[in-house]
C-alpha cells in the first residue's frame, strides 16, 4: 500500500476543491477562461453578461432552496457572496432574521436579471 501512495502522491497530492470552497475570484477566473476559450468558436458571438450586481455583497441562508444556483447567477451578473451575513448588504434568508442587510427574495433577484435588456 505504500507503494500506491508513493506512486500517486500520498497525502500531498492536490486536490481540487469543491466549488462551494472556491472563492468569488476563483470562479470569475475560470468562468472568463472558459469564455475566452468558447470564443473562437466559429458560432456567433454572445454579448457578455452586464454587470447588475456590481459592488453589491449578497448573503444567501444555507435554507434558500436553490442558494447554489442564486449564487452562480449573482456571481455572473458581478455580485459577489459573503459568508457573513453581518457584512452584506443584501440578504436572502428564509425564516430567520436579516441583520443590518436589506432582505431580498429570489424573486427580487429574477426581476432583475429578467429586467435587463
């Protein structure tokens, strides 16, 4: 057994991490990779996606159902996603309180996204 672990790295292999550990910059650096790499495609090309939520800190209780999705969809409109519900100024919670934010529901946020053109 000593031998496999040798062979692959042992312990101190890397891993990926999970997208849940991943940090806001992280998934802007690869979602702008993989945009960049789908754009010398011969198809047409796409506008890129306006930036609604830029300089707005959204947190999402882990009770929101769908909060991975809300997440990917602030992230691309340029919100960003705190853990802490104390430092956003957005929040979407369901059956606790928001703190200082101002609550927001997932309809607030399909609204938006819905409402550019």
């Amino acid at each position: 057994s000593s031998g496999i672990n040798a062979e692959y790295g042992g312990e101190q292999s890397r891993k990926r991490p999970k997208i849940a550990e991943r940090t806001n910059q992280e998934i802007r650096e690869i979602s702008g990779k993989r945009k960049s790499e789908s754009s010398t495609s011969t198809g047409p090309k796409k506008k890129p996606l306006p930036n609604i939520f830029q300089g707005a800190q959204f947190y999402i209780s882990s009770k929101v159902k769908e909060s991975a999705v809300l997440e990917r969809y602030i992230i691309a409109y340029g919100g960003e996603i705190v853990k802490d519900k104390t430092l956003a100024g957005k929040v979407v919670v369901e059956g606790e309180t928001a703190g200082k934010g101002k609550r927001v529901s997932k309809e607030w946020i399909s609204e938006k996204i819905s409402g550019v053109k």
